[in-house]
C-alpha cells in the first residue's frame, strides 16, 4: 500500500531475480521488481541494498523512461548521481536520446537550477525539429518562467501557438503555466500581443477573463465577457457570468445566464445544472424539475448524480414517490452510497409505506454501520 512500511523480507528470491535477469539482459520490468526486493530488505527510507546503486544506474542507462519511476521512491534523493550517470550513458550509446534528455532536464529542475535544466530541454529540441510538438515549447517556456526569464519565454509560447492544431488548448494551456507561477501581470503583457496578431479570438477572451477572475478583478472579467457575447453570443462566457453570479449569490442574473448558456449550447449538462442550482436558490422548485429532467436527458449513461438532483427537487415539492424512483434508479449506480437508500427510506416514510422504508433503512445501515441518523431512523420505522 502506498506509505505502507515495507517490513524485512524472509525469504531468500536472490537466486531467483539472478537467474530471470541473466535471462532478459534487456528486462526493465523484471529488474524493477527485484529492486523491490531489495528495497524490502532493509528501511523503506534509506538506500538498502549496496547494489541498488548499480541497478538503478543500469535501468536507467537500458530505458531512461524508467526514470518517472525510480523518482518515486523514497532513496531517489540519494541515488541522483547515479542516475544521472545513467542517463549519460544512455545519450551516450543512443538509447531514447529524447527521453534520456527530458529526464536530466527534470533533474535540475528538482534542484531548482533552471538554467542546466533549460539546458538539457535545449538540447531535446534541437535533437529532432520534426518531433517537437507545442506542449514541448510550453514546457521550456515554463521552465524560463520559473527563472523569471520573460522575454526569453514569450518566444517558446508563441512558438507553441503557431505550430499548435488547437490554438485555444494551447492558450489555456499557457496561461496555466503563468498561473502556478503567479505570473498573471506578466500573462496579460503576453495577451497584447495574441491581440495585436489576432490569435485566440472568443477563447483568447475567455482566458484573459478567467486571469481577471484569479486575479480577483470579477468586474473586469464581467467586462471581458460581455465584450465577448455583445459581438456573438458565447455559452462559455454566459455560462462563466452564471458562475460570477452565483459567488456573489446574485440568483436572478445567475439564471438569466445560465438559461442564456443553455439555450446556446443544448447538449451541455453544466449549463443545465447551474440553471436548476439558480431556480432552486429562488425555490422555484417546478421550473428546477423541468430543468432536472433535460439534464437527465443530456447526461452520459450511468451517471447518478442527475438522478439525485432530480430528487432533491421533487422531495421539495413533495413528490415522494417520483423522488423514491429516482434516487433507487441513483442507487442502482452506485450501490455503495448510503445516502441513496437513507433517502428512500425517507421517502417511503412520508408515504407511510413503513415496510419499505425500513428495507432501505437497513440497507442504509449495511452500508454505514456506526451512522446514528440511519439508525435512529431504523428504529422509528420498527
């Protein structure tokens, strides 16, 4: 189990690992497991075994992939200059020169040298132009973000947007490395400039308002969106109004914008959802049904929570019996929550079908042993 102490091992399998790694030269598979075995010979969190060194550098060397693994274990600390050796070895002979390079690159990076890590990505893309994708440019210009490079950033990003078959996954994309770096300011002086080029359009906008908005400028974002909708009217931008409303608990425009959402966009079980939240914050609990069953009608297969809010809202309006169906069709997928049975059992109650709700009630209880209110309800209907 993950953060579980590995306890020492019994049992001697060295003869066992000797002899499949003397069979599969080449087997990472099978030398990953015998580092397990090794690691559960001594303490999970210092190196345990003299020739883990060895293992690792040569596991490394045979598959630099291998890395993303070994990273994850607790004496990767200790064992970088292995294998970092090992990566050079495996550049060295050719092997997976790529991920050989993104690996030490991601190395430096866990040492917060930025420029050898800057370095190393360097050497990836000029390693085969033809294989460098937008992603690839997105992630050396995040690592010059990191060093507060700007500049020498901006040129990776705009990379990324020309050679890019989805310019408005590619914007967010980059707008999500200004984003953990905190670097909204800088971001916006990176929009002038899509702007100036006429690059992302309504998606360009949407972003630039979501900077607004994680900025904690709802006002200028506001503004941003209803620039987008006055030229064409957007579901994404009436639908993130909706949102804005809903924090300022403004109830009325919420549902405005998000009947405006939905009208644009029919197939989008968001949009119908933050509408029924608005109609139920101004109980208007029959419109909210209405709502409910189109989202019923737009949700993938097997999803149970439409079911659930449905019956919320036919529990207000006290149809018990259509709110009992709808949330056994909920329990039906997913068995292991308590809550649906609980709540059949409530709506059973109400139509004094006490036999029925008791069934459920322990049902309920088979699923959530030490839960008082089921209980208690139990004991009621006895």
């Amino acid at each position: 189990m993950p953060g579980s102490i590995l306890l020492p091992n019994p049992y001697n399998a060295e003869p066992l690992y000797q002899k499949a790694m003397t069979l599969r030269p080449s087997g990472v598979t099978v030398r990953y497991a015998y580092l397990k075995y090794l690691q559960s010979k001594g303490p999970a969190s210092k190196i345990p075994d003299s020739k883990i060194p060895e293992l690792v550098q040569y596991m490394i060397e045979i598959y630099p992939p291998s890395y993303w693994s070994l990273k994850k274990e607790p004496f990767f600390s200790d064992l970088l200059p292995d294998i970092e050796q090992g990566l050079n070895t495996a550049l060295t002979k050719q092997i997976l020169p790529r991920d050989a390079l993104k690996a030490l690159s991601n190395i430096y990076v866990t040492k917060n040298n930025f420029e050898k890590a800057i370095a190393w990505y360097k050497d990836l893309l000029n390693l085969n132009k033809s294989k460098t994708s937008s992603s690839d440019y997105i992630h050396i210009g995040s690592l010059y973000l990191k060093n507060r490079q700007y500049e020498e950033s901006l040129i990776f990003f705009k990379k990324a947007i020309f050679i890019s078959k989805n310019s408005a996954s590619t914007i967010n994309n980059i707008y999500n490395t200004f984003k953990r770096e905190k670097l909204f300011t800088e971001f916006l002086r990176f929009s002038l400039y899509l702007q100036e080029n006429d690059l992302g359009g309504n998606n360009l906008d949407m972003t630039i308002a979501n900077c607004w908005i994680d900025m904690g400028y709802p006002e200028l974002a506001k503004a941003r969106l209803i620039k987008i909708n006055a030229a064409k009217p957007h579901a994404p931008a009436y639908y993130r109004l909706a949102k804005l409303a809903a924090k300022e608990k403004n109830w009325d425009q919420m549902e405005i914008f998000a009947q405006k959402a939905s009208f644009l966009d029919q197939g989008n079980l968001s949009y119908y959802n933050l509408l029924t939240r608005s109609l139920i914050n101004q109980r208007k609990y029959t419109h909210a049904e209405e709502v409910a069953t189109k989202a019923i009608n737009h949700a993938p297969p097997k999803n149970p929570w439409v079911f659930n809010n449905r019956a919320n809202i036919r529990w207000r309006l006290k149809k018990h019996a259509l709110a009992a169906e709808d949330w056994e069709k909920a329990f039906a997928l997913k068995p292991d929550r308590s809550d649906f049975p609980y709540r059949i059992a409530l709506a059973h109650e109400q139509q004094g079908q006490f036999k029925q709700a008791l069934t459920f009630a322990q049902k309920a209880i088979a699923l959530a042993p030490d839960n008082k209110t089921y209980k208690d309800l139990a004991s009621r209907l006895k």
